[in-house]
C-alpha cells in the first residue's frame, strides 16, 4: 500500500482505494454490499473515532467520577 492518504466524507482513507466500493474486491453485490462491513474496511488509514457520551454531558468535565451515571440518564438520583 502506499503512504498516501485521501479523505473522502471526513474519513480517512489510503490512496489506493477504489473510486466506487463495487470495485473492490471485498464487494460481492448490490444486495450483500461489502463483506468487511463499512467499519472495517481494507482501505481504512485510521479506523474511526467513538462517539464520547461525555462530548454532550451536561455536567461538564468529569473530574474522578462520572456524574451521569451518578445522577442517572435522567438527572434523577438512582437510589432515590
């Protein structure tokens, strides 16, 4: 593979990459799409982030304790 990365979507992806995924080898038709799943594909240069639940807390930065799962989903106190 090459060093050359290409962006395509805010994913980052090597350059050798086929332009449209029904090129690729792991493709194995319309109805099945690819057989790596679009996560993992082969061409990945970095696999993708989770989402943090902490990036929407509205408890700001936890400090040595989460306070969402202090409080609950809801904000209601789970032992109340």
């Amino acid at each position: 593979m090459s060093n050359d990365i290409i962006m395509i979507d805010g994913v980052r992806y090597h350059a050798d990459r086929p332009k449209d995924c029904r090129n690729c080898f792991f493709f194995k038709n319309r109805k099945k799409g690819c057989s790596l799943g679009k996560g993992n594909c082969y061409y990945l240069a970095q696999s993708p982030k989770a989402v943090s639940p902490c990036k929407t807390c509205p408890y700001g930065p936890c400090i040595s304790f989460c306070m969402r799962k202090v409080l609950g989903e809801k904000g209601v106190p789970k032992n109340a």
